[in-house]
C-alpha cells in the first residue's frame, strides 16, 4: 500500500535507502554528509524530546531558522508524533513573530541562532500559550524556559528507552487529512494568512509533481531557497526525500555561486532573481572583455540560438551546425556550465515571474530551466514545464490529478488533493478563496493555449488601469526592462494614472563603471543617479527595450533609486516579489512628483 502522509514516506525512505548520503552541509570548508539511517534517528530523538515536554498531536511547535541540516531534523520531528508545523521566515521582526505565535497558538519554538531567540526573548511573556524557546546554536545565559537542540534530543533518547514503542505507534496514528504546517503567508497586500496545509495536500503534490519531473536517489539538490516557504519545503526537502536523492545546503544566498561549484548539484529549485544575476554577471563580463572575446561571445550566442531554434522546431541539430554549437560550448558556454557546477540537469524556477527572454538565454547555452507556478495555497505546484515537454514563456502543463480553468474574467481557478483545507482562524478568507465546488481562486490572470501550456499575465490586483481605460500588465514591461545591464529592480506604475512611469533601482556597479569609461564626475552615488548622462543611459535602455509595446504600455517617466528593494525594508516578499503597495507608500513623494500636472 502506498504510503499516505510525509511521516510514513520518511520511514519508507529511512528504510529503503538507509547507507545512502542524505543531507550535507559545509564544515571546515568541506562538504560532508550524513546517511538516511542517521537522518532517521536525529528526527526520531528530536520527535521523541518533544514528546516528553508534553507535545501532543495536534499541538503547534513553530520553526524558525535558515536552511540547514536541524531544519528537516525538527520538521520531520515535529510531524512524526503528529505535531503541527508553524514555520517562520527568520527576517521578519518580533511583533510579526508574536503574530504569527498568537494566532498559531504555539507552544514551543525552535530557534536556531542567538539573533533569532532573542527575537523572542521580548515577547514571550506576552505569549501565554508559549512553554518553551529551543535554541539550535550555542547561547550565553539561557533562561528557564530555554532549552538546547542537543537536550532536547538527550530527553528524545531518554524517553525512547522509558517508551521503547511510542515513536511508531506515534507516526502510525497520522491521518493524511492532518495538519502539516500552517504556513503565514507574507502576500504582496494585507496581514499574513495561516494557510493550513495537511499530510495529503504536501504528499499528493510531491507525487503528482514527480510524474512530470524526473528525479530519482542518484540526484543531489542545492538548498537556498528559505524552508519556510512552501516551494522549498515541498521541492526543496519532501521531493528530494521522497525520491531517495541527497541534499546539500548552502551556506547563505551569498554563498550560492560558490556552493553551485562545491556541490555540483544536478538539480536546483531557484527564483527568478538568481537567474537574473547571473545572467547579469555573464553579460557584464562578456561587455567588459577584449574586442576579439566579445565577438565571440556574441557569436557563440548566435550560434546557440540557431541550435534552440532547431530544437524547439523538434529537429535534432547536425552537420555544421552542431560542429558550431559544439565550438561555442567548449569557448563560451562551458564557462556558464562551470558556474553552476557543471553536472547541472536543470533549474526549476518558481515563486515570481521568470522573464522569457532569461529563460531562453539559458537555453541557448545548453543549460535548462524548467519554469513552474503555484501559491503556498496549492501546496505549491500547480504547473510545471517538463525535461520533454516545455515552452519558454509558460509555466507549463498543469501537473496529474490537478484540474484548471480559466474563469470569464481571466482569473486563474484550480482544485485537487493540493488545495489547502483553508485559512487558519479565518473562514472568511477561506469562502472568499475557495468557491462552494471547491476551485481555489488564485488571483492571477492568465489563459491556456491549445497544448494545455498555462501562461500567467499577472496578478489580478496589479492589473493597472489608465486613466485612459488601458489595461497594463506591468509584469511583463517589468520583465524586459530587467534585460538591461543597468537596471537592477524596477516597478512599473500607472494605475489610475495618464501614462506610465517606473521606479528603477539601478545595477550600480555598471553605471559606476560607464561613468568611469565617460569621465563623469559625481560625489556621491545620489549626485550619479542625478547626472543628465546617466538619465540619458537609462532613458535609451528604456525605450529600446519596449520599443515593440504598444504606446500605452510605453514608460513616459522614470526616478532611479539609491536603495534596493530589500526583504528587510519590507518591500520584497521572501519569494523576492514586489510589495507593490509598500513600495508605492515609502516612495509616495517620488511618485507624485513623477506625475506634477499629469501630463503626457
């Protein structure tokens, strides 16, 4: 019988694949790893401590912590004596923690690093139904109420050995429909959600994904996406379980580039902003190089998309052209392969937008990444473009056993075993969410073509509406403007308004270095962001850019930013999606100065 909830597959898997390398982290700079059957133990010692603290099932234990090794080792723990899991986005502050904690009604919190439990040292006198705060790394002077991870597990072995059949009659007494995880949802609009997702909804999403993405125990994985976020936590650490493969975490987002070349991962769950960079950086070096080496860069990049073209023609390259192709891959691409470690299979993209045009660029260079949509609602996947089967510009075919349609007003609907049984302490929400047949409204617009590949245009509220009646969907003017090596971040604005303008964060180390090779004079970054040249520069991306837009959709005015938008300022989400309406507050002067008369 097939196993029905995430605690039964971990000890399938425990089983199945217990010799095997499962998680590896850098010490000493070195990766190094641990086998199945030792993974299988720190979650049964780490389930088993909070069992003797009085944890039941049903209650609430929160998680808050980057990616390492003690993630799945209290994740899984906490789901394996039939524990609900609240994890927390560790950049968030103390009152959004009480929140989430309150409302949640957790009763014990982990914590991995001095920072983050004294995040919680202010408010847990403020938070009755709170026991406990269990810190991960070492920290000065615990109160009573703290405990340490490796106690926790000392007490896990205690009571295993007081309670020798307790863990599996534990894990057996799971039910597919029990909670999971209540996941708040940090949204581009409004307070956070609990979204509750259960054993079925996480489970069926792991194996319906797997019918179209092929993984299996000889994979290895490259963590950095937050665990936190339903993308990760599902592609990222259930996924990979399931499918017997090896996990490896990087040190931090920083780290990434160097723990690609460490790990040489054959898979790796990413978001749109890394591929961004490094398509950036791969520009920025092949611009800044000889004559003779940018000629062949360029060439290369001509060569590559001839071959993408006979590929996605379904024609098999030969003759000459694969002679070139294999030319441009040893001079140019291989470097790129290098980057990302070189034994690479592919990319899935997923929690924002993915510009086509990156999509296409990596395809050119041999390197695939595989574009997918859902929302932490749909535990996360909804569609998902396959090794065999993808298009550029989609997300994809919906996956098995996952129903789409398209309602009247272009609103993207879906129901399956992946839909969350609702919001937490919030049934409103959930009405207004989840109609009376049970299609979840996603709030983004988008259509099918007629191979069944979903395209999604935007979200429903960022729809701009002119002043003139235009619909603007500012997603994809945003999308071909990042295309520019100058432009780091932009957001495009407009609503309500006579003409569109953009708020552009400007990739400062290649206006440095143009103003530079111009011999402009500035004294500060502020003072270069002002000067007429620079505005020019921008100015003449813009237009070159979106010269094929229809002259509604044509950005009329633009301010450049000194600051970036940031996870901490509260303007990007933790997936790096825009805060439309936060960043429209913090630069409201800015934005009204662009439209001084309101002309066009």
């Amino acid at each position: 019988m097939a196993v029905q909830t995430l605690t039964a597959m971990f000890l399938d898997v425990v089983q199945k694949h217990g010799n095997k390398t499962s998680l590896m982290k850098k010490k000493n700079g070195v990766y190094e790893g641990i086998i199945y059957n030792e993974f299988g133990e720190r979650v049964k010692y780490v389930g088993l401590g909070l069992a003797s603290l009085g944890i039941q099932a049903g209650d609430r234990v929160a998680l808050i912590s980057e990616n390492r090794m003690e993630w799945p080792f209290s994740d899984l723990g906490i789901l394996s004596i039939g524990a609900t899991n609240v994890p927390i986005y560790p950049t968030i502050t103390s009152e959004q923690i009480q929140y989430i904690l309150a409302d949640s009604g957790t009763k014990i919190i982990i914590a991995s690093t001095p920072d983050l439990v004294n995040k919680i040292t202010p408010i847990f006198d403020k938070l009755p139904q709170l026991e406990k705060v269990i810190y991960i790394d070492p920290y000065e002077n615990p109160t009573d109420y703290m405990l340490s991870f490796n106690a926790l597990a000392e007490k896990g072995k205690s009571f295993a050995q007081a309670h020798p059949e307790y863990y599996l009659e534990a894990a057996s007494q799971v039910k597919p429909d029990d909670l999971c995880g209540i996941i708040y949802t940090s949204g581009t609009t409004g307070a956070p959600k609990g979204v509750m997702l259960t054993h079925q909804n996480i489970l069926s999403n792991v194996q319906n994904s797997l019918l179209s993405l092929r993984v299996d125990e000889t994979d290895t994985f490259l963590s950095f996406l937050p665990l936190c976020h339903s993308f990760e936590r599902m592609a990222g650490q259930f996924l990979a379980i399931y499918a017997g493969a090896t996990i490896a975490y990087a040190e931090s987002v920083e780290t990434v580039a160097d723990n690609l070349g460490e790990v040489k991962p054959t898979l790796v769950t990413t978001v749109p902003r890394l591929l961004e960079k490094v398509y950036g950086r791969v520009i920025e070096n092949a611009e800044s190089g000889s004559p003779i080496k940018k000629k062949i860069f360029y060439w290369a990049v001509n060569v590559g998309e001839k071959h993408a073209k006979a590929i996605l023609s379904g024609k098999t390259p030969a003759g000459f052209l694969k002679f070139k192709y294999g030319l441009a891959t040893k001079l140019v691409f291989s470097k790129l392969h290098q980057r990302v470690g070189g034994h690479l299979r592919f990319f899935v993209s997923g929690g924002a937008p993915l510009s086509k045009e990156i999509a296409e660029f990596f395809f050119k260079a041999g390197i695939l990444v595989l574009e997918g949509y859902g929302l932490t609602e749909t535990s996360p996947v909804i569609a998902v473009n396959q090794e065999e089967k993808y298009k550029f510009g989609s997300v994809g075919p919906k996956i098995k056993n996952t129903e789409v349609r398209i309602a009247e007003d272009g609103e993207i609907l879906t129901r399956g075993p992946n839909i969350m049984k609702g919001y937490y302490n919030n049934p409103e929400a959930t009405d207004e969410a989840i109609d009376a047949d049970g299609w979840l409204h996603t709030g983004d617009i988008g259509y099918l073509d007629d191979e069944g590949f979903l395209f999604i245009t935007d979200r429903k509220k960022n729809i701009l509406v002119t002043s003139g009646g235009k619909n603007v969907t500012p997603a994809s003017i945003e999308n071909l403007l990042i295309m520019s090596p100058y432009i780091d971040q932009v957001m495009v604005i407009g609503d309500k308004r006579n003409f569109l303008s953009a708020l552009i964060v400007p990739a400062k180390d290649n206006l440095i270095k143009y103003a530079n090779e111009q011999s402009i004079t500035y004294e500060s970054i502020d003072a270069l962001l002002a000067h007429e040249t620079i505005n020019k520069l921008i100015k003449d991306e813009i237009d070159k850019l979106t010269a094929n837009l229809a002259r509604f959709e044509q950005i009329k005015k633009f301010t450049l930013l000194s600051n970036e938008f940031t996870i901490e300022s509260g303007e990007l989400t933790p997936s790096l999606k825009v805060k439309r309406k936060i960043v429209e507050n913090n630069y409201a002067s800015v934005i009204d100065a662009m439209y001084d008369g309101d002309k066009d």
